[in-house]
C-alpha cells in the first residue's frame, strides 16, 4: 500500500525515534565544474573558478567551504555566493533537485593555489564535514557575457564583457564561433542567447569549432545570482565539430509545433530538420544543474530529445542535476524520446566510452522513455560502432513518464553480433508512475515497462537497488503487455543481475518479465495490491536462479518531499550465500542512499538509514 500524506505529519515510532539520534553527515554528490584556473575571476568577490556543488544534508545555515591543494594546504574559499536548498529557485541553479533529491547546492571561489590535483568539501554550520569531491587546478581564462556586454567591442573581461554566446552564423563573432580555447570558462550573467537563423535552422546557442579536452574542459556556466536563458524551437545548445563542452546552470526551451490540447492523433515524427533538441551533448563533456523544458504552448518533436548524442559526442559524457520535466504533448511521436543517447556509427569508427546519469530529475514528460539509449546497425553486415566501460544510470527520480522510465536496448540487424559491448549498472533510481501511455504510432508502442533492458548488449548489467513505484496506465496496456522490469538480452554470454530492488504496483500486472538466459534474481521485494503474494511468488521463482525473494508490502510512505519505507523491508538487510556471492559488485564509495545517506551494510532499495546510536548512560540502576 502506498500512503500519501500532506500537511502536518507525525512519522510513527521507530523512524521518529531513529531520526533524532544524530544528524546526517553531509553528502557532496557533484560539481559542475571539475577544473579551473585559480585566478582571473575579476568579479570584486572571488578570486579563482567559481564552482557549484550539489549534495545533500548540508542545513539551511550557511557553514564553510574548504579546498585542500595539490600542496597539502587547506584553505577556505575565497568567497561563497550563496548556500541555499537546490529548489531552482534564484540566487540558484534553475534544476529544482530539492524536491526530488533534498539537495542543496552551494556556489562559490576557489583561493589562489598551485596548479595540481586538489580536493572540495564543506563543513556544515553544526560542524559536520563531508566526503571530498576532486578538483583539478589548472590554466585557463575566465571571461564574462552581459546582457549590457558587446561581442565587437568587448573582450570578455568583467569590465568590457562579451554580449552573448551563440556562434551562429558562422560569419559573426563570437565566443562561440570558434572564440574559445582548451581551458576557459565563459560566466554568463543571466543573458537570454539570441536564437539566430539560418540554412533552416534555429539555433539558441551554436559551439563551433571549440576543442575542449577532458582535463581541459570548455566551461558555459550561469553566474551565481542568475540564470541565462536559451530558447530555440529547433536547436538549443548544439556543439558543432566541438569536444569536451560543460553547460551549467542554464535554463533551455524548445518546441517546434503548437500544443493543440487534445486527443487528436500523433503529429509523427516528420523531417530531422524539424526536430527539437534542447541540448546536444560532446564529447568528454558535462551536462550540469540545468533546467530542460518545451517553451510555453509548444511541444517538443521529432528523433531526439531535451538531451541527445550521436557518433562520438556522447562518449565520456556525465550527465548530473538536470530538471527535464513537462516535455512533449499527445501528439509527440513515439520516436522523440525524453532523453536519447546514441552512438549510430559503424564499427570501424572509434569506441565511446560508456555515458553517465546521475541525480537527475524527470517529472511529467510527454515524450516516450525517460532516459534512453539506443543503438542499431546499419541495415548491411556492418556492426555498430562499440561503447565501451560502464554505463550507470543512478540517483535519478523519475516521475509520471509516458514510455518506460529507464530504457537501454541496442539491435544489430542481421543478428549475428553485438552492439555494443559496455557493462549496465542501473542503481538507486526512484521510479514513481512510469510505462504511461498513451500510444502514437501503433508499429512502435508504449513501452508500459518501469526498467527495460535488453537487446544485443554484449556486457553484463545490474539492475539494483532501485525503488519502481506504480507502473503504466490501461492506455499504455492496451497494445502491450505491462512488467515493472523487463529483460529482453540476447546475448547468452552476458548476465543480468535483479537484486534489492523495491517493487510496487497497484494494477494486475507482471512485476518482472524476461526473455534471457543467465539471470539471477536476489534479495528483492515484490508487491502488488491487486494479486495474492502466492502468486507474486509464483511468477518470480519460475524464473530460476532465485534466492531471499521477499512478497509482501514494503510499506511506501510519501511524506512531503521524502519518501519512506517501511520498518519490516528496512530493518531486513541481505545476505548473500555461496556462489551468489560472486556477483554482487557494490563497491564502498557507492553505498550511497537517494538521500545521501551512507550505509556500511546492503539494504533493500535506494533509502539507506545509517543513525548511530546514542551513548550509554555511565551508570544504569534498574528499578
């Protein structure tokens, strides 16, 4: 049973008396920025990168910021711009993680320091210190763009800075018309991009020509106290023969067509020219803390999506702290997705390295799947180009999403090899209302599925840890058959591991579906309120390769902007025996709840309780 509660809420007994043992010690999940020049700031506050840091337990009062350098020496930052809830709300970021995630979400200078290798953490008002998160000092310029500022006459300097962006087209000046070097950062003071034309296009931001590095990063990033604005109803933020671009803190809109708001058919997927992207990725880049939408009465359409990738732009690309919600309408065709990463390469192209999501949040969208990636081969003997490593889809919150929340599936036409051969490992996820419907296209479905993954994968993938809450709709039912996970792998060398996941559901509906040979299913809760627990039972167990299933009800409570579960699933930690044992793969630093909370045991699900227990009285005298 799932229990919704608003208003005053008294939580009951032993999660009461749990939570006033001691405070959580603070959690820093990620930064925008991972590296930056110590210096050249210029603004009359800081000194060096401004950098953001999101994480959660940090409190409302403001404590201290700490940067240890590649010396030893640990200093304080040169100046905090704010510390406040990660509510999307200014002096913020626009990506409302509080919400979802209780994140907070700190901005400020980094002191004057050695170039080298050092390390962020805070320590809140109350005196906790959090884990660190790395930096990487380095060269570089930081230039600034104001909405007063002039890309003729400006030079990017906080005095004289530059006006906008976008490099397109390619005749104009600008920063991004091929205007930044390997190392740089461009602060954007809550400038709205001109969406400019051209060639059919409409682009809100073009990047040509910027060669950014992994260890050199080409930073886009909203200045504290504001939040830049792109707007398109075609392109939005488009790195063009550009790598290693990071775009943060920024608010991006697209939508070609007109919302009709109503029930008539799909508009299909038309040309690749009229299609929307808000952001497409690059290379070794970092999509951070930005807030993706449709613009107000449109919808997003065609074969991409608010975040997408192709050939070798997704490879090594991290993807923290978006907010992408309300994205598409009825009528968007089944081959837009929410979000859509892709390779579409042929193997004698060079591998990719596996993306990453993480601490995002996907509410409302209208687009199929949440976050999905795909890959097919040409239609010839020629087999897709590989994507290497692992792909981790973790931390996220999915909420009310048409298609299934999380979707990976590649296809090698003649079925004879694999496409791709990257590990999965898809983890601490919530999943609430996702596989809605309803249908666009009939040949291509709704995927009424909570997690989907299957295909031609060629690696191993674990499913595990995370919480599926209420999956599909009777719209989305009515031309497939609904499962809260589904595994369709059909490479037989690979395993798919099912363990300590939480699942729930209201509807008469299969809880795990599968079409693949090595599996091994462990430690889960399995729950519906419309069927018995014996046949619940029944469905897991004929699936083989079984053991420490748990069916009853995990007691899910959503309190405001937390959700709890209940003292029968939490107070149940699991125990692999023999053999099984083997093929957990949970590594130390990513015992880590949905609430930042850190666990030293394995626990069901994403919520992990970790409270110390108060000291013994010295002297006990019983009565």
């Amino acid at each position: 049973m799932i229990k919704i509660f608003r208003g005053v809420i008294f939580v009951l007994g032993i999660l009461a008396s749990f939570h006033a043992l001691s405070a959580p010690r603070p959690f820093l999940a990620f930064s925008d920025l991972v590296s930056g020049p110590s210096d050249g700031l210029n603004d009359g506050k800081g000194v060096g990168t401004i950098v953001s840091v999101w994480g959660q337990n940090f409190g409302t009062e403001r404590g201290k910021v700490f940067f240890t350098d590649s010396d030893g020496v640990k200093r304080e930052a040169s100046y905090i711009y704010y510390w406040k809830p990660a509510d999307g709300n200014l002096p913020g970021s626009p990506s409302d993680l509080f919400s979802s995630h209780q994140m907070y979400e700190v901005a400020f200078s980094i002191p004057k320091s050695p170039n080298g290798a050092a390390e962020i953490l805070i320590q809140t008002q109350s005196g906790e210190t959090s884990n660190p998160l790395s930096f990487n000092v380095r060269p570089g310029n930081i230039y600034h763009v104001k909405q007063n500022g002039s890309n003729a006459s400006g030079n990017g300097s906080f005095s004289l800075p530059w006006g906008f962006v976008n490099g397109y087209p390619s005749s104009q000046p600008a920063p991004g018309n091929q205007g930044l070097e390997a190392g740089d950062i461009v602060y954007s003071h809550g400038v709205r991009e001109p969406s400019l034309t051209g060639g059919g296009r409409d682009v809100g931001m073009f990047l040509r020509g910027l060669k950014g590095t992994i260890d050199r990063q080409i930073a886009i990033a909203g200045y504290p106290g504001t939040q830049p604005i792109v707007e398109s109803p075609r392109w939005g933020v488009h790195p063009y023969v550009s790598t290693g671009i990071v775009l943060s803190k920024y608010t991006v809109k697209g939508g070609l067509l007109d919302d009709p708001m109503d029930t008539s058919p799909t508009f299909g997927a038309g040309s690749s020219i009229d299609s929307t992207m808000q952001v497409k990725t690059s290379e070794n880049g970092r999509i951070v803390g930005n807030s993706l939408t449709d613009s107000d009465g449109k919808c997003s359409n065609g074969w991409h999506g608010a975040i997408s990738s192709g050939e070798m732009g997704g490879s090594n690309v991290k993807i923290f702290g978006n907010y992408i919600y309300e994205l598409g309408c009825r009528q968007t065709s089944h081959f837009h997705h929410t979000t859509y990463m892709s390779k579409r390469d042929t193997s004698n192209s060079q591998p990719s390295i596996a993306w990453e999501y993480g601490w995002n949040r996907l509410e409302g969208n209208k687009a199929k799947f949440g976050i999905h990636s795909y890959d097919q081969s040409p239609f010839d003997s020629r087999n897709c180009g590989d994507v290497t490593g692992t792909l981790r889809i973790h931390h996220n919150y999915i909420k009310d999403q048409r298609g299934a929340g999380v979707n990976l599936s590649t296809k090698d036409y003649d079925d004879k090899d694999i496409c791709w051969t990257t590990d999965v490992v898809i983890d601490k996820n919530v999943l609430i209302n996702t596989g809605l419907g309803p249908v666009s296209e009939l040949n291509n479905g709704t995927a009424p599925y909570g997690i989907s993954v299957g295909g031609d994968i060629g690696g191993n993938v674990e499913i595990t840890s995370n919480l599926i809450l209420d999956v599909s709709d009777p719209s989305a039912r009515e031309y497939g058959t609904a499962a809260a996970i589904n595994l369709f792998l059909r490479n037989t060398s690979s395993t798919i591991i099912v363990s300590k996941n939480i699942v729930t559901v209201s509807d008469d509906i299969t809880l795990i579906r599968k079409e693949t040979k090595n599996h091994s299913i462990l430690s889960n809760i399995w729950y519906s309120e419309s069927r018995s627990a014996e046949s619940i039972q029944d469905e897991v167990l004929q699936l083989g390769s079984t053991l420490d299933n748990r069916f009853y009800d995990p007691e899910i409570s959503i309190l405001g902007n937390s959700i709890i579960v209940g003292i029968p699933a939490m107070a149940k930690s699991v125990t692999y025996q023999g053999a099984l044992a083997l093929v957990v793969n949970e590594k130390a630093q990513e015992k880590i709840g949905f609430y930042g909370s850190y666990s030293s045991s394995q626990d069901i699900g994403p919520f992990y309780e970790n409270f110390s227990p108060p000291n013994p009285p010295s002297i006990i005298e019983a009565k």
